[in-house]
C-alpha cells in the first residue's frame, strides 16, 4: 500500500491514505478538497469537527479497504463515531497533524515536491 501514514492507537496500528477514492468522497461531501482542507487546517480559526471526522474516516476506511481488497480480509470499516472517539484520544492536534501530513504526503510528485 503506498501513500499511506500510521497513528496508533490502544496498542494497534491504524493506517490513513489520501487517494483518488478518498478525494472524491471529500469532494461530494465539501464541494472541493481546498474547501475541506481549509475546514481542517486550523490556521484560520477552529477546525470545523464535522469536516475533521469526515476526512478521518474515509481515510482509514480507504486503507481498510485497501488491505481487505489486497488480502482477501474482511476486516469491518470504522463507524464516524467510533473515529470520533479515536481523534478525542489522540487529542485534536495529533490527529488534524496526521490527517494534513497524509495529505501532503500523498500529494507530492516523484520530485518530492507537492503536486
């Protein structure tokens, strides 16, 4: 699996991934991936929750997804509310850092540099 990042939480290792799937999911639900990413960047005030619990589970639905597809798995996909409790654990800043370093991450060319 590749453009993905890891969090872990209560021991396990959950793993976040900002594709295609993922950006068209952000796209129907925001209008746009800069609108969503300006609901979830926090610099120009309070990150928008519902925008941050959004973003958050597509991506770690879209690695479930990804593993199940790959290795025949049929691991169960994360319910909003059970996410929502994931990113109250972490804390708020942790989680909006993972979440806008796997967009980055994810958006770079092969010069590393941001697409």
């Amino acid at each position: 699996m590749k453009n993905f990042s890891e969090i872990e939480y209560n021991g396990k290792k959950l793993k976040l991934v900002f594709n295609l799937n993922v950006m068209e999911a952000i796209q129907n639900e925001f209008g746009s991936v800069d609108n969503w990413g300006k609901l979830t960047d926090g610099t120009s005030g309070e990150v928008n929750i519902k925008a941050l619990k959004f973003g958050f589970t597509e991506m770690v639905n879209e690695a479930i997804d990804i593993e199940n597809d790959e290795n025949g798995t049929s691991i169960p996909f994360y319910t909003s509310k059970q996410v929502a409790r994931i990113i109250s654990d972490l804390g708020m800043e942790q989680a909006t850092k993972a979440l806008n370093e796997t967009v980055i991450d994810s958006t770079k060319d092969d010069s590393g540099k941001n697409a």
